[in-house]
C-alpha cells in the first residue's frame, strides 16, 4: 500500500499529539466559524462536556446491554426524548444508531421484512422516494436488494409531489418516503398528504427528519408555524431523527423510531448458529462504544428545551439574513422555500459560475458546499447555518456581494478552461470508462496531484457537472478507491 511501516511504539503522549494535530493542516477550518457545513459545533466550555461524557463511555461495550445496563438506560432516555419531540407516544419504539444512514438503512430492512412476512406475493420490494430524498435511500436499496423509485420534486418548490408519487406506486410498492426536511434545499415534502397516500394503499411511511427532528419541534415551541410532519400524523410508521446534526451531540448518534414496537421486530437480527456468546443485535453493529449516546444524553441536559429554542433562533435569524441578502444580488437565486437554516441558491448570470464563486469565496476563507445539477435542480451552493457559524451570516453575504462585483473586473475563465478539454472526448472515454483509465481523464482535467484533488476544484466540478449521474458514481468511485490507497 505504501512505504509506510507499522509504528516501532513508544513515543511521548505529546509527540503523539503533536503529530494528530498536524495532520488536520489542510482540513477545512471549521473552528473559524466560516464553513458552512459538515460541522455543528458548540462552544468549547459545552464541547468539553460532550467529550468528558463520552469518554466516560469510552470503554463500556453496547454489544450486551444486559452486561452494561447503563447503557440501556442512557438509549432509553435519549430514544424517548427525541420521540416525545416528535409526536410519539408510550408505544412509540426505537433505537440509537451510528448516523442517519444507518437509521434509514434500518428502516428500510424494517420494512422489507415487514412485507416478506405479510405481503410474500411482493417478489421486488420497491420504495418511492422523492428526487430530494437523501442518496442513504439509494444505498439502502443497494444494500438490501429493495428497488428505490425516485419520484422527481417540484422545479418550483422542490416540494415531493402527492399525485405523481400516487402515480409511482405498483403492486411491488412497500413504502413511501417524505423528507422533513430535504437537506439539499431545506423544505418541507408534504408529509400529511404522503402520508395520507400510505394510509390509502395500505403501505408503510418513512419520514426522513435526519436534519429537521432536532430543529423543528423547537421551531414550533417558538411559535412559528410548522406543518405537521412528525408522528402525530397518522400514516407516519416510522421515523429518522440525526443527534449528531442540529443536536450538537457528538457524531455517531442518530435515532430510528417506529410508531410501535411490531414494526421494530423486522429491524433486529439474533443468531445462535456458533459456538460463541448469544448475538442479538438491534442496530447494525454489535461491538460499539457508549460514547456518542453518552454525549446526546449529556447535550440534552445541557441544552435543554431552552437551549435548543435558542440555537434555532440564532438560526432562523441567520437564515433571514442570508436570504435578504441573497434576494438583493440580481446574479443569485434562492432555490425553494426552506423551512430552516438549510439554504441553496443558483446562479443567474452565464458570466457566474457557483463552482467559481465557491472557489473565491474559500480564497476569503469559506467553506461553501457545492450541489452538482440534479434532476430539476441547477448546480448551486448549499449553506448550512447552525447555531456556531450563524453570527458570520452577515460578512458572508457581504462577501458574497463583492466576490460577485470582482466577477465583472476579473471574469471566469472557465469556459475557456471547459473548451480546452473539449467535452465530447471525456463522454467518449466515460462510454467505456474502466479505473485504469484514471490517470487519463485526470491529465485531461489538468489534475497533476496523483490521488490528490487541485486546489482549484472549478474545472472538475464543471466536468463532474455535465457527466450523468450514473458516469459521476464511476468516477467518483474509481478516484476514491485511489484516494484510500495513494502515497501523499
Ligand atoms: C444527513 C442526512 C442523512 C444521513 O445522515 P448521516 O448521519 O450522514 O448518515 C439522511 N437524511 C437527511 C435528510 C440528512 O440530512
């Protein structure tokens, strides 16, 4: 793999440490407030907290609750407390997870197994998602052999559409699936409606509220009006809630609830076939740290009702501030209504291109996440705001201003950069594209880092860009798998 050798041991605590910290040099500086998403951090002091109840869970093992009854405790609490938040009630059934994907994973093996008990006659389970449902759905299906049918959203409001999700249904249709809210724009699917359609065709109902469980309840405490979307509505069967996101818990926490516990039975999985130690597992791993439960448990006392409240204030008022300024530069254009601090925006102008402004603005020291075109959605940029990047909402909508006035001074030279590689000789490559041809299409992007990526992304994102998504994935995939592999 490389020249590098298994460690000799023995060096000091500091040395160690010195060398950790060095290798986050050209990690995306998150302490500084300015980039804008992957990150939801707390302030150090509450930091501190999260780390110490995490620690204090290092060691202890979730592979047997019955040997760490502490740790059954801890998953009680915080699976109850997040389903109160979201209209559940005493039968209301869950778990903690690794992350929101695992969580929809669950859900979706939850479901297919449910249907293979009830329904044997479905041969090739298929789940209809909205084009704004998370790609974990997609990797679910992968994983599971459960046909995703991708239904697309609105070009207006990004919204899943009831009818033509009605119209996507089949004799092989187990689920449905409304997001709440997608990430890539923030809005909210018509949950009611997607789950009233459940109800009439007898099927389950997933709602994805990954990045919206932890923000929406407090949104409405505040008083501000959020349709339903949660357990209180009837044809909701089960539900994914992210703690790592808008919880500020450590990362490596995510719920999966069900409306009752029948419908959880289909998740777990329990062998007796060998000699070793009983396995019942409810979740996807076995081994596992209490850690990151210890730290939503430890988050939720410390935030409170009153603290979460607060941080989705600060964000809401971050959010009207981003999308004020947004609406006051002709060049860009807010994609949707989100219902939180989950923001897109395009570009108007053929003379901007998002990549290029991304890649001026890291120049003034953001971080902004880029969305390739999709579907009916452009290639835009994404804003996460949380309650630790909401205070700089304002310089960065001032740097948006000027980095779009230096356009008209300093233009993008990307389309002549985009001419120089001639498209139709990369679709030819990609017809027949195998990973060895790697380095060629790298060399026609005028990429010299050998499993690195060019500090300056905008030609490869323009490329990635025009490809189908299908092309993208090859890519993607053939330079990750090198990527994990390269000497740096
Ligand atoms: C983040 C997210 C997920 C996946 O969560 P991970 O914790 O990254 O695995 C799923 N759905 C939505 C809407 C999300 O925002």
């Amino acid at each position: 793999m490389s020249d590098i050798n298994f460690p000799e041991g023995g060096q000091s605590e500091q040395e160690v440490l010195n060398q950790l910290e060095g290798f986050k040099a050209k990690d995306v500086p998150w302490k500084t407030g300015k980039v804008m998403a992957y990150i939801y951090a707390t302030d150090p002091a509450v930091k501190a907290l999260a780390e110490k109840a995490y620690a204090h869970f290092f060691t202890e093992n979730g592979l047997d609750p019955s040997a760490f009854p502490s740790l059954l405790q801890l998953e009680r609490e915080v699976v109850s407390a997040v389903a109160q938040l979201l209209g559940g009630s005493k039968e209301t059934a869950g778990n903690c997870t690794s992350g929101g994907t695992e969580s929809v994973m669950l859900a979706i093996k939850s479901a297919r197994d449910y249907a293979r008990d009830k329904y044997p006659a479905i041969k090739e389970p298929e789940v209809v998602i909205p084009s704004t449902a998370h790609p974990c759905f997609h990797k679910a299906g992968h994983y599971l052999g459960v046909k995703m049918v991708s239904v697309a959203v609105s070009a207006e409001t990004f919204k899943a559409d009831v009818a033509d999700m009605e119209a996507a249904i089949t004799e092989q249709t187990i689920m449905l699936v409304g997001s709440a809210p997608s990430y890539a724009h923030g809005v909210l699917d018509p949950i009611e409606g997607i789950a009233a359609l459940a109800q009439k065709h007898e099927l389950l109902c997933h709602v994805d509220a990954c990045v919206g469980g932890m923000y929406l309840p407090f949104l409405r405490m505040l008083g501000e009006e959020v349709p339903a979307f949660d357990f209180e509505v009837a044809g909701v069967t089960s539900m994914s809630c992210d703690l790592h996101k808008f919880g500020y818990v450590p990362k490596g926490c995510s719920t999966i609830l069900y409306r009752d516990k029948s419908l959880r039975e289909y998740q777990f999985f329990a062998s007796s076939l060998w000699p070793g130690y009983s396995i019942v597992n409810p979740t996807v791993l076995s081994s596992k740290t209490g850690g990151p439960m210890a730290g939503a448990w430890a988050m939720f006392q410390h935030f409170g009702k009153q603290g979460y409240q607060k941080a989705v204030q600060d964000c809401q008022a971050a959010k009207r501030q981003l999308e004020e300024g947004l609406a006051a530069i002709p060049q860009l254009k807010q994609l949707g209504k989100p219902i939180m601090g989950l923001v897109a925006f395009a570009s108007t102008s053929d003379e901007i291109s998002v990549f290029d402004l991304a890649e001026r603005m890291k120049a003034r020291g953001w971080y902004l996440q880029i969305q390739l075109a999709s579907a009916n959605s452009p290639q835009s940029i994404h804003v996460t705001i949380t309650h630790f990047n909401a205070v700089h909402i304002p310089e960065l909508v001032e740097d948006l201003k000027e980095v779009i006035t230096d356009f008209e001074k300093e233009p993008s030279t990307t389309p002549e950069l985009l001419q120089l590689f001639a498209p139709e000789q990369l679709q030819m490559l990609m017809a027949d594209f195998s990973p060895d041809m790697l380095d060629t299409v790298e060399e026609m992007l005028g990429m010299e880092t050998q499993g690195g990526l060019p500090d300056d992304m905008v030609l490869v994102n323009h490329v990635l860009n025009s490809l189908g998504p299908n092309e993208r994935d090859t890519l993607l995939k053939a330079f990750v798998n090198r990527m994990f592999m390269a000497e740096q």
